[in-house]
C-alpha cells in the first residue's frame, strides 16, 4: 500500500493552504529545487556547453520519455518529451491523418480542451484538402466513428467536468471502423490508472504540469504506438528528429523510432525539474492513488452538498466515470471562487459557471477535505463572494 503521509512532506505547501488546484499546475516538489540548482550550478555553471556530452542532456527527453511510459502503460521506446501539448497534439494528428489519406473527417467531442480543437482546426485549413473536425456529445462518441473518420481525437478527462472517456471501447470502435485514436492524457496521467497498450491507442499526448507537479511550462509528452513508430512521418521535422541531426545534412531524414517525434532544443532546466518530479512516484501505486482520489473526491461532494445545496454537481455522480476532479456550477461561480482562494482553499474556475477542485491524493488528506467544503459553505451562506473586490475577472483564471 502506498504511503500518502510519506508522499505529502515531499512537497512544499504554502502554510494554511489547502492546494485543490493541481490538476492545473501542480504544487513545487521540494526535490526539485536541489536538482535544478545542482544542474544550474555544476552542470550548466562548471560544463558550459559541454553538459550536452557530459551531462548527457541529449539524451533526457528519451530518457524522461521512458519514466513517463512507466506511468501510462506505453511500452518502451514508445514516449519522448519535448516542446508544448499543442504542439505534440499538433504532431500526433497530423501523423495520424498520413496514415488513413483517403478519409478526412477528425471526430472529437464537444467537451474536449479548446487548444486541441484550435490544433485540429489549424491543421485542416493548412491541408485545405478537404477535412472536417466533427463534434458530438461526448457520451456519443463511440457511436458516432463511421468509415469516415479518420481519426478519433479525445482528451480522456474532460477539463471542465471531470467526465472520463472509456478509453478501451472508444478506441475499440475507431479500429473497428478503420479509424485511429489520438488521446490527450493532460487530466489523467499521474491521476489515474493508464494502459495505452492494453488499450490500444495509437497515438497519446499530455503534458507534466498538473498531476505530475513538473512546474509551470513543463515539456509535454508524446506517445506512438509499436505498430505505426517506424513508419509515421513527423510533420514538425525538427533538426533534433533528424537521424543524424549534427550532419547538417540539407535534407530531413527521419530519426530511428519515436526519436523522430523530437523536434527543437530540449528545455534541459524543465526537465530536471520533471526528472526530480518524477522521484516522487518512487514506491507510488497509482492503483493506490486513484483509489484514494475516489475516496476524497465521494467525501467532498458529500460536504459540499451538505453545506452548499446552491451549488449543482457539475461531474458525474458516479466516481467510476470521471478523473481525479470534482466540478460544481454556481451562478456566482468567478467571485466564490475568489473568495475561497482568498481564504487559502485553491480551487479554479472555468467559463461560464464551473469551480473545479483537483483531487491529488500525494499531498491532500480526508481533513483536507472537510476543511475546504465548510471554508466554502461559510463564503456561500454569508454570500461573501458579493465583495467587489471579488468581482474583478484576472487574466489566468
């Protein structure tokens, strides 16, 4: 059994915080402060650029890759870092669109993250060949993959409510239809359980920021499945995905595997925070995690509603069916939340009335909990959130 007393003091949490807000940007592992300044201080300080040999920085996103496949059941060889989460959506779609020319329609759903869609938009207009972006309800999904879709491009936890796609069966039905699958894990990796192999997935982005406390920008990840690796074409050809990138070679060749999903220089002081990250994992069952993160999630929607009965549960009743968030809609949504953040309970808000609360069991306890729900039952009862200065909308919400 994992140990969360253990897993909680690796982390520095601001004193009288309780820290709902990881599943947009996890709290500072406290590892990682000696690891980026021993990389500061000894690799980049004493080695210059010699630390791309000597440090073997060269070689961390594949190296990373393979800490972060551990965590999502991709065999290896299979994951590199590097680069943002749109631009590995970016990639991983486009790759995937090569690989069935003659259909031309993207299927997703209308809960999917706003910056995959703009991708995917992108995308079709510079192909101008013809392509759609087709958006269903996200309970149709499934049913919705035809012999026109070439692609079925999700995000396996919907960012506003927590619902979580049955990876398994979507990708089940694509392949049945001839179609491949493009999975954003950035709600799930670190949150839940994960098998992109068992599942079959044929492509998988996501990013390290949230649920694996990577800090702000953190690289993202992609994932290629065995049996399309060797052949796919990186539509961002990148010197760093070159087979011989230090050539200079006039023209691209692809690099060997999922080297050729490489593209620009390596974010060498983010990874380390990611490698320093991924350190607390070390004896983490995420079996253990997601039972726990059901176990807080079923206690603080019981709270809440007890305190809070103007407060409608935005997530699915059924823990089975969404990601290690709980979401509730509240007319005055934006100044609640405010308000609660101003009295040390972080949460977010997203547009037009949702407060999300990330559920992360490495560093929130049952107290934890209890002590939010009733800081927010006492803003709603004495309708504290009316205070101006709790109206003002800021540029990150």
């Amino acid at each position: 059994m994992t140990d969360f007393t253990r897993t909680k003091v690796l982390f520095h949490l601001p004193e009288g915080v309780i820290y709902l807000d990881g599943n947009s940007l996890g709290p500072l592992p406290l590892a990682a402060r000696e690891r980026v300044a021993r990389l500061l201080r000894e690799e980049w300080g004493e080695m210059l650029i010699r630390g791309w040999n000597d440090a073997g920085w060269m070689g961390e996103p594949c190296r990373l890759g393979e800490r972060i496949g551990r965590l999502v059941g991709a065999p290896a060889g299979t994951v590199v870092m590097g680069d943002t989460l749109s631009i590995k959506v970016y990639q991983a779609l486009a790759a995937a669109l090569e690989l069935r020319p003659e259909r031309r329609v993207i299927l997703s759903d209308h809960g999917n993250f706003p910056s995959d869609l703009y991708m995917a938009d992108g995308l079709v207009r510079s192909l101008g060949r013809g392509h759609e972006v087709r958006l269903v309800a996200p309970e149709e999904v499934a049913d919705a993959i035809d012999r026109s879709v070439a692609v079925v491009m999700l995000t396996e936890v919907d960012y506003r409510t927590g619902r979580l796609h049955d990876m398994g069966r979507v990708t089940e039905a694509a392949h049945d239809a001839g179609a491949l699958t493009v999975w954003d894990l950035a709600h799930s990796a670190g949150a839940l359980p994960i098998d992109l192999a068992a599942a079959g997935a044929d492509f998988a982005v996501g990013c390290t920021y949230k649920f694996l406390n990577a800090g702000p920008g953190a690289p993202a990840f992609i994932y290629v499945s065995p049996r399309h690796i060797d052949h796919v074409r990186p539509v961002l050809s990148g010197w760093l995905g070159h087979e011989a990138p230090f050539a200079f070679d006039r023209d691209y060749r692809s690099g060997p595997g999922i080297e050729r999903m490489r593209v620009g220089t390596p974010p060498i002081i983010a990874l380390a925070a990611l490698d320093a990250a991924l350190d607390v994992w070390d004896g983490v069952a995420i079996d253990d995690v997601r039972a726990r993160s059901v176990e807080l999630g079923e206690l603080f929607i019981a709270e809440v509603e007890k305190g809070c009965p103007d407060l409608a549960l935005a997530s699915p009743r059924a823990a089975g069916e969404r990601g290690s968030q709980v979401c509730f809609r509240f007319e005055h949504a934006w100044p609640a939340m405010q308000a609660l953040i101003d009295r040390g309970v972080i949460g977010d808000f997203r547009a037009p009335d949702v407060m999300r609360f990330g559920i992360a069991p490495l560093y929130l306890d049952a107290a934890d909990m209890v002590r939010a729900a009733e800081v927010l039952a006492g803003i709603v009862a004495g309708r504290q959130w009316e205070q101006p200065r709790y109206q003002e909308r800021r540029a990150v919400t």
